[in-house]
C-alpha cells in the first residue's frame, strides 16, 4: 500500500518508476486501486527507453499489470 498527499508540491509523495520484476510467481498481476485524490499513472515499455503513456487515474479506477506489462516500468 502506498499513500499520497494531495498535491504535487509534497517533498517525497511520489513513487518513481520501477518494475515489479522479483516476485517468486511472475504469472500472478499487480493490481493498483486508487482511492482519493486523481493521479497520473505513467506506463512504459521494458527499458527506460521507451517514452510512457500518461493515464489519469480517478478515485475508484483500477490498473491490472498482468502478462507482458509485469515486466514493463510503471
């Protein structure tokens, strides 16, 4: 569970990106469920290369990372 402040201007209330890649069973998804305040989810490819697909995610929205985006950064 990660929590945010509302408002980017908070020192720290970010989480940069990363790939969820060292889990055991990597068939199993990541599920992200928002709760709160909107927020931009950033989608990217398998190397930081790849320019990420900006997503606003609202209150209640649900992101499921499963097959090949488990190994892409997020």
């Amino acid at each position: 569970v990660n929590g945010y402040s509302e408002g980017a201007h908070v020192a720290g209330d970010v989480l940069g990106g990363h790939k969820d890649d060292v889990e055991p069973d990597m068939t199993q998804p990541i599920v992200s469920v928002s709760l709160g305040c909107d927020g931009v989810f950033l989608m990217g490819g398998e190397s930081r290369d790849v320019a990420p697909t900006a997503l606003m995610l609202h209150s209640g929205d649900v992101v499921v990372l499963t097959g090949h985006a488990r190994c892409c950064y997020h």
